[in-house]
C-alpha cells in the first residue's frame, strides 16, 4: 500500500515558518539559537520558538527542532536544559547528529521523537536498523543515496522506521556535509553551521616552477569552478521517490528567502496531491506548470543528485539564475481592488504571475496602479509601499505577484 509522504519545509525565521504553513508543508524544520546547524538564519530565540512551535500545531503541522551541531564537551554540559525546554513547549521531534546526544534526548526530552540527521552519513540498513535500536523513529538519509540503494535500505529495515530524504536545494561537495574546506580557508566550521562555500568559489593555479605567473584553466570566461554542485530538482520524480520508501520529502534551505520557501513548497505540494490524486499511477505525468515553478525561484543549474546512481552535481557555474522577481504580497481584497505591499518596483501595465496557494499561477495585469492614500501612481517606487491595483478576483493573503526579470541575471 502506497504511504502518502510528508512534505518537510524549512523555517529560518518566522517569515519562512508563514511562507512554509500557507503553501502547504506538512511539517518544518527550524532551530534555536544555539544547537542548530544555521548560523546564516535568523532562527528562533526561546520565547520565538515557543511560538513557532505553537503555531505550526495551531495549523495541524508538526515541527521538528534541529539540535545538530557536533557538540563540544562544554555544550554537552548545557544541552539538558536546552532539551528539557524542547520538550517541555512540545516539539515533534529534535534532529540529532551526534550518538552521545540520543541517550541525553532519551533522558532530557522523554516526550520528543528523536530523528537521525544527515550529518550522520547513514548509508546502509545496518546503521539505520542499529538507530532504530537506539530509539530512532526516522532517518534522514544520506543525499549520496540512490533510489535503488533507498529501496534495498526500506525492504531491511523495521517498517515503522521513517525514511527522509532531500528532494530539493543545494547539494555540498564533501559526503553528507562533512567538510573541513570552509574552516582551512576562511577559518570558518561548516560543521558548527558557519560554512563560507568556498566549493562555490572560481579557483586559478600557481604552478611551482613558475611562481610569478598565475593561470585559469578556463571553463568559461568567468574561471573553474572545480568543487561547485548543480542544486537538486526532483519534482519529476515524486513517483520513484515514494515507491523508494521515503515517507518524508526535505527541501533544503533554512538560510534561503521566504518566497523560495513559499514557491519550491508549493510546487511541491501541488506534486503530491497530483500524484494521490492519481491513485498513484505508474504513469503519472507532472503538470508542466508544476516542474516550472522550479525554475522561477534564484537557482543554481539543477540535477537529480546521486538518486540514479553515478552523480550529475558538479557544474562549471558559480553563481545562481534569477529570472523572476516578487512584485508585491497581497494583503487583502476590496471593493474590485487587491490591496498589496511592495517588494521590488513594477509598473502601469506590467504583466504579474500570480503565485497562491490555492491552485495553478495565473497572469494579472497591473492596472490603476494606487498608493495607500488612494493617488493614482504610474509605478511603485518606495520599497515596502501599501499599494493597490484593480484587479476582478480575490487572491489569499500572503499570495505573492512575481515579474518576470526581461533578462536572466546571474549572481556569483
């Protein structure tokens, strides 16, 4: 019997936790202030966490708690305060990267799930049987897995064991992200959350014998990018995934905008209603418009990772593709108007895309464009402005309006 899987959303800060919520994640994952793998977030102080947590189970939505750091003797010391208190304000679940931090969950937060995070580097059904052991409700899979490698682990392993898996985001050069390239270069510890992503740099070459003449193995005018991995995609791939075994689909990007959060969530959702709705047909066809929304969020090129076998990750790119824009957020509907907030200035006569969480993007146009006092205004130039447009449909609050950018602009 095909299990429906779990759609897993990041939360860096509350804007991403009300972007994930709206567009239909199952569950989010987010941190505290310490203990979480995250330093580039805002993350959640305690009373902000607390809220958080209330939040998402005001909604029916579970929300899992990172403590994935590798601690140092001193944190140690103080992490059964810290998974008292998780587990006093009724997290779901603390994610664990550490074996000497299960027997503290176990003893410190008796009332919380603990899952096995990717930091962990699990690979086999030995090591996932063996957490299972310890008290380990769900795994979160290595991303250097292939599905066929999924399905073996899933047909050993307890079945009340979850499988997690990253579905989409950035990939890491080193295995599961243990990598110590950040910290040699930049003295800055991927593995304490603090990662500079020099694999995403542009590298030239010095050779010994002629110090003074420094060269560029060329891909492209821009340098080498020797270590730089391709962001993963598997939205076409909701079918494979599920009859794997995994029961939970992780979109990576606690550190990424809301309206990233938003869209890839969305997408992604709509993914696996289709999919159910389908009856889970062997020959289910993602809805084009669906594999599309990928491609209108910043994005470096995308691959399917290691999920069939040899690796599609490394790219000779450093920077990421942009072709869309957030226009504005809705906030309400009135009287044959949209009311909105401004994001990034548009214009009389701009063609919007529609992103809401009820259904397939629609194009509107910005017509009898008005400030908040009512003035008729030809553009939006003041960031954050109120503002509204005519417009003969009601859209959700929080909804977002995108432009289209007339050319692509790439960032490194």
């Amino acid at each position: 019997m095909m299990i429906k899987p779990e759609l897993l959303s990041p939360a860096g800060d509350a804007d991403r936790l009300e972007a994930a919520l709206l567009y239909g994640a199952d569950a989010v994952y987010l941190a505290g202030t310490s203990f979480g793998m995250r330093t580039a977030c805002k993350n959640f102080d305690n009373d902000a966490l607390a809220q958080a947590i209330s939040r998402v189970h005001a909604c029916g939505k579970k929300a899992y708690v990172t403590c994935n750091v590798l601690p140092r003797n001193e944190e140690v010391r103080q992490l059964p305060s810290f998974l008292e208190w998780v587990d006093a304000v009724g997290a779901d679940a603390l994610i664990v990267a550490d074996i000497g931090v299960l027997p503290l969950v176990k003893r410190h937060a008796p009332h919380t799930a603990v899952h096995a995070s990717t930091q962990l580097g699990v690979v086999n059904y030995a090591t996932a049987s063996m957490l299972w052991d310890m008290g380990v409700s769900r795994v979160v899979l290595a991303r250097e897995m292939s599905l066929e490698e999924i399905a073996d682990l899933r047909a050993n392993t307890p079945a009340s064991l979850e499988l997690e898996a990253f579905v989409h985001g950035a990939m890491c050069m080193a295995v599961s992200g243990r990598c110590m390239f950040s910290y040699y270069l930049a003295g800055r510890d991927a593995g304490r959350g603090d990662c500079s992503q020099p694999c995403r740099w542009g590298y030239e070459f010095i050779e010994p014998h002629r110090p003074d003449r420094v060269m560029t193995a060329e891909e492209h005018g821009k340098g080498t990018y020797l270590f730089n991995a391709n962001d993963l995609n598997m939205l076409s791939y909701i079918p494979q995934l599920t009859e794997a075994g995994v029961t939970s689909f992780k979109i990576e990007g606690r550190a990424k905008a809301a309206y990233y959060v938003a869209a890839i969530t969305n997408a992604y959702r709509h993914a696996i209603d289709a999919y159910e709705a389908s009856g889970y047909s062997p020959t289910f066809t993602l809805p084009s418009w669906i594999a599309e929304e990928a491609n209108k969020v910043s994005h470096r090129p995308y691959s399917t990772g290691f999920y069939f076998g040899q690796p599609t990750q490394n790219n000779a790119f450093g920077g990421y593709v942009r072709s869309y824009e957030v226009a504005a957020v809705v906030t309400g509907y009135a009287d044959g108007r949209l009311l909105l907030r401004q994001r990034n200035r548009f214009s009389e006569g701009d063609t919007l895309d529609v992103l809401s969480p009820d259904g397939e993007p629609c194009l509107i146009t910005a017509s009898d464009i008005r400030n908040g006092d009512g003035e008729s205004i030809p553009n939006t130039p003041h960031p954050d402005m109120e503002l509204s447009i005519a417009c003969d449909r009601a859209f959700p609050i929080g909804a977002l309006l995108r432009r289209e950018r007339l050319e692509d602009i790439t960032t490194a």
